[in-house]
C-alpha cells in the first residue's frame, strides 16, 4: 500500500485524477478485454482447491509487490490473503482458519515490504474518518512505525491464534521494493 503525503495531508480528498478521469469505466473496460485474451488462451488445469504448497501468504496489496513471482509462485500453488499492510486482522484470521481447516492447508508466510503505506498513518486516520462522515470505522488502521515489529506481531498473532490448526510453520518477511529481495524477520 503506498499513500502519498499530499494525498494524507487533505483529509480523505477524493484522488483529483480520478474526478478527471475522462471516461470512469475505461480502465476496467481495459481489464475485461485483458480477461477475453487470457481466457482464449487458458485450458482448465483441473485442479484441485486445495494449495499444492499447502502454504498461505499474508501479503500487503501494495502494487509493487507481485507475490507469484517474487516468490516463484505457479497457479494452484498457494492461497494469497491479501490486506493493506499484510495485518493480520480477524479476517485474516478467518481466512486462514479456512484455508488450513477446510483446504489443507500447513504453513503461514507473512510479508509485509519496504516504504509501506502504513508507516506514514497514525490511528488519528481514524479520528479525521470520524470527523468528515460522522462515525468512527470499528477497525483499527494497524498503522505501525517499525516494519519488522510489525512482522513479529504479526506472526504473533498467527501463532496464538486459537483458531488455527498449524502454527509451528508460521514464517515473517520484509519485501524490499527496490531490490525485489526478502529478509526474513527472526523472532526476538
Ligand atoms: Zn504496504
């Protein structure tokens, strides 16, 4: 997730681009044809559900990160859950209770990245949300100021959740956005 400062500056302006945008449909529309071409091209794999990795990445949705290739992901390898800030939340949670209880799932990979979008908010973004519409979002911002602390609580989070199956394989990264390489993140 990437936030620019000017865009956080305002309180929750509407991206200008966007109002500007000539036609509003447009990129999706390009999105749909991208869709016509991979389906002419794509035979079913008849695959199973369930991950052939039995692996589960908790990632941050920031654009920079393309999760398969970083990490040599092929199709039906792995389930991708995907957040701003790769937090895990209660519905990451929920998310891996099924992936490992219903789909077999066994191993918890967690990256978060470098120049997250994240470090730059306070839980005050959720006082200005208050402010302009009136009521206050029931989610925390999981904003943080140290990356690889945020990994540790995260995978702490993973590994004392009551809910999960396998927590004995729970592993936390940091995505260096302009190397593409990952540091692992080693419990205190
Ligand atoms: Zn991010």
């Amino acid at each position: 997730m990437r936030i620019t400062v000017d865009h956080m500056s305002t309180s929750l302006p509407m991206d200008p681009a966007d109002a500007m945008s000539p036609v509003s449909g447009s990129v999706m529309d390009r999105l749909v044809e991208a869709n016509e071409r991979y389906a002419s091209q794509f035979t079913d794999p008849g695959m199973d559900a369930r991950p052939v990795l039995k692996v589960a990445v908790v990632a941050c949705m920031d654009a920079r990160l393309d999760l398969h290739d970083a990490l040599g992901l092929a199709l039906g390898d792995c389930h991708t859950i995907r957040n701003a800030g790769g937090a895990v939340t209660d519905d990451v949670i929920r998310s891996l209770t099924i992936s490992q209880r219903a789909l077999g799932t066994r191993s918890v990979m967690l990256v978060h990245h470098t120049g997250c979008g994240l470090e730059s908010l306070t839980e005050d973004f959720r006082h200005e949300l208050e402010e302009e519409v009136g009521q206050r979002p029931p989610w925390a911002v999981e904003a943080f100021r140290d990356v690889d602390q945020d990994v540790r609580q995260s995978m702490q989070r993973v590994r004392t959740s009551p809910f999960l199956l396998h927590r004995d394989d729970v592993r936390g990264f940091v995505f260096d956005v302009s190397t593409g390489l990952l540091r692992e993140i080693h419990r205190d």
